[in-house]
C-alpha cells in the first residue's frame, strides 16, 4: 500500500516534468517559468481529475493529498535545474514515461472498480487517467494531440487496464495483478516504439 | 419510455459514427483505428457526461449504463465496415445527426428540469449536452469547432430547449412536447441548411 | 455579502463582453451573434464551473443562480451596442479585466478553504476560477491561450491567493483582506502592463 502511494507520486512528478518540458520546447509560445509550472500541473493531474469528475469520486487526489502538489513541484524544480540533461537522455525518459502511464492505467482501472463501475467503462477509465492529462497538454500547447500521433500509446494503455480486469475476475492476487498489468503497459509501449509498430490506419477514401 | 431509451441509444451510435469520420478525414494526422475509435467515443458521450457533471448527477450515463457504450462500439464497427457508403451517403446523414441533436437536446433539456435547475439554465444545458461533445471532438482534432461554422446549429438547439421548457410549462403532454421540440431543432437545421441561412454577423470594427 | 454578490454579477458581465469581444475580433471564423454569445458564456462561467465540479460543490454557480445569467446576457447585450466603443476604450477596460480576475481570484480561494480544501490547492482553484474561462475561451477560438503570451497575468492571480490565505491564517478582517488581495492582483497586473515586466524565460536549449 504504502509503496504503491509513493510510486503514484513519483508518476506525477515524472508526468509534471513531461508536461513542463512541452511547453518549454514549444516553438512561438511566451514560454515562461508559469507557463512550464501549469502545463505541467495539467499534464500530472488532468487524467486522474477527469476520471474522479467523471465518477463523482471526492475529494480529488490533489485537493485531497497535498503530496501531489509537492511531487508537481518538485518535477517541476528539477526541470528547471537540470533542463539540458533531459533533453540529452530523452530516450531513456521514454521508459519512465511508459512506467508512469502503465501505473495511472492500472491506478485508474482500480479506482473504477472499486466505484463499482462496469468492467467496460473501467477499462476506459483506466485509459483516460494515463493519456488525458497528456491530451489536455497538447490542446493547451496547440499541438496535435499525442493519440492522433503514430506510435501506439492509448491503446497500450487499454491492453493494461483490459488485464487488470480480467486478472480481477480471476481472483490473482491484487499485487501480482498490478505488476503484470504495468508491465504489460510498458511491454507493448517499448516493442512498438523500438519495432516501429503501429495500428491499422483508417482513413476515408477520397 | 422503452421507446426513448432505444432511441438515445441510436443517437448515441450516430454521435460516434460522426466523431469517427471526422477524425478518419483529418488531414496531417495519423488516422489511425484507435483516433476513429476515441473520437467517436468523445464525440458521443462529451455533451452528456459535462452536463451531467455540471449538474452533479452521478453516475453519469455510460458508466451506468454499458449499453452506451455498445452503442458506441457498434457505430465504430458500422463506421468501418462501411467507410465508403458513409462518404456517399454524407448528405442523407446529415438528417440524421440533425435527429441526434435534437433527441440529446430533448434528452439534456428534461434532465436538467427534473433536477430542478431553472429554465434559462436548463434551455443552455439541453444545448450543451447536443453540441459539446462535437465541439470537443472539433477541439481535439484541431478544427474549428462547428459552433464557429455558417450554418445554424447550436441555435437550433437553443430554440428546441426553449420550446420543450414553455410547453412543460403549459402541462403539454411528455410525449407530444417531445415530438414538437426535436421536430423543431430538425426542421430549423434542414431549412437553414437548404436555404443557406445563417445567424447575423457579429464582428468588431477594424 | 449583498455588495461582493453585486461586484461578482459585474464581473461575471465584463468576462462574457471580454469573450464575446474575443470571438468577434478572430480572424477567418464566421463570428455571427451566436457564437460571440457562447464564447461570452463560456468565459464567464468555465473558471468557476471547473472549480465547484473539481470541489464537488453542487449545484455550480449559474445552475443555482439564474442572475449569472442574466449578467452574461446583459453583458453580450452591452457588447453588441457598443462593439465600437469598447474596441476604442480597450486600454480603459483593461482595469476592470484585471479587478475582474481579482476578484475571480479571491472568490475561488474563499470557496476552497471554506470547503476545507489545503492552503496550496486552494491557492491553485483560486488562480483556476479566475483564468480559466480565458483559457478555454482561447482554445476555442484556436487562440494561443493567454497562459502562454507574454505579460504577467496567472500569476498574479497565484500572488493574490497566497496574500488571501496568509491574511486568513492572520486572522485579518475577511473585508480587509478581500480588499487588500484584489489590490495586490490589479496592482501586479497594471505594473507589468505598464513596465512590460514578464517572468523569466524557460526554453529547452536546441
């Protein structure tokens, strides 16, 4: 339990710093020390607020645990501090990044089907908590939003939170469960960024 | 009773197909099954799920009730399946995602009353629950979103809530007041369209 | 109460002539009456609604109160008689935007620590319930969103909270502190404008 909370916070911080480090690269922006803190704010706690707005779950996480704010802070300081070395050692990033989203995913799976939510509706929940946060990032930077880009991110996502429920319904243990299912999360992000791979495109004919 | 709820659910399947195609002809994105997929599911359930937040009204449909969800997942299939027709057929749909506005107008309008919010905001919350979801969809694909466009469309929407608020008020039958309210939002939208009406300009002096 | 009740109606009316003005100006949109209504609207009520439904605090200010509605309209009334004047007096209206968000600013703080949220999240909704409609109003209209352009403008909103909550941790008169925390947002804002003062860049080296 306790080890589980300091994990969520340590996705936040990374999510923070994500968030922080798009608005600083923006092209044409003001990008300000502000603009760098709230795009980060966003980016770490958009999903989860959204998926606790959208089930009536309340207090959310960050009105409620103050250590969320913290862990946004501290991302965000040690943007500021070491911003070269980020960019240099994005790629490795890249795998905490993945790390963070599997456990939003399986966090936000969770939270659903304690509320007593369907499996279905779960699973999307799940998803939104990991990759809504991000999407909230691009529409306020202006880009195009991460899950209209090519790798496979969300759907990664959906394949975690699809596992947690069925390991759920077959009873394996709540510990073993969440490894797999983060595991699963970061597996599918890693071959399809390193093999290249992405889904089938769908496009009207012209 | 059982009628209406068979209806929303066509609509609901009409909102995804639209979400779908919307994100399938995008130019510059990646166009892949899941953007189709999640477009459809935020064009679809958008309008609803911020009213029912703003109102408060837990839980909000399509975690209560997976059927929306099917409906959504079956009008992602049917958009598929059928991409090419979709295209072709571009113009006969167009009555019916004007039926689809209407009946969430309907829909958001009456929900809103029941919960005893006032008429003026609930004209506003009927709106919002039929345009929303594609003005997020427009939002997300970085469109202009359609409240922007020429033709007449959210007003439509503001004449039918306004209808079915004044008829409640003059004890119309439930299931007349109904029939009036989205024939309205309809037949606003097919004549404007046809006859290429818009609302008045409203642009500063330069 | 009776006299911060009648400032907040006014404010609520100078942010839907600010959004209202804001869609009229945009470049390339249809900007008929409609839309300038709804940018108006959302404006007005997008800060405030995000803070009551991430608080859960039901039912949200315009649902409950039909006079912030019929401020939003007077202010879209007053927009469209007088769109020439209030594009000559911009600089003049500049001083009631800023006691605008200032007030947003103190309102939205107020509400937080009343509903028992911790000091530095309500700090945050304070600065959320005062830009927000702005930013939702901007990425709407496709607009970089105000957060990202270049005066000081959020964090005055983030400075005027924290005066507010240190005064109440002082136990300084509720009316005073109000007074002083406006004063401090419209003095930051009217500063920055005036000696064109931003915060410090943060860009990622290339």
């Amino acid at each position: 339990m306790d080890l589980s909370y300091y994990i969520e916070l340590i996705g936040v911080g990374f999510f923070a710093i994500s968030g922080a480090l798009a608005a600083a690269e923006k092209k044409g922006h003001h990008n300000d020390i502000f603009s760098a803190f709230f795009t980060g704010f966003i980016t770490a706690i958009g999903g989860g607020t959204l998926r606790d707005i959208t089930l009536g779950n309340y207090p959310v996480a960050w009105v409620r645990d103050q250590n969320v704010l913290w862990a946004i802070f501290f991302g965000f300081v040690l943007t500021i501090l070491f911003a070269r070395y980020w960019v240099r050692f994005r790629r490795e990033i890249f795998i905490f990044d993945s790390i963070g989203i599997g456990i939003y995913t399986v966090i936000g799976t969770k939270i659903s089907l304690l509320a007593g939510v369907n499996p279905f509706a779960s699973v999307i929940l799940g998803m939104v908590s990991a990759i809504f946060g991000g999407v909230i990032r691009d529409t306020l930077i202006n880009e195009v939003p991460l899950i209209f880009r090519k790798e496979i991110y969300a759907t990664a996502c959906l394949a975690g939170a699809t596992l947690y429920v069925a390991l759920q319904y077959m009873n394996i243990d709540e510990n073993w469960n969440t490894g797999f299912s983060v595991f699963l999360v970061v597996f599918i992000r890693i071959v399809a960024v390193r093999y290249n791979l992405s889904l089938p495109k769908f496009r009207l004919p012209e």
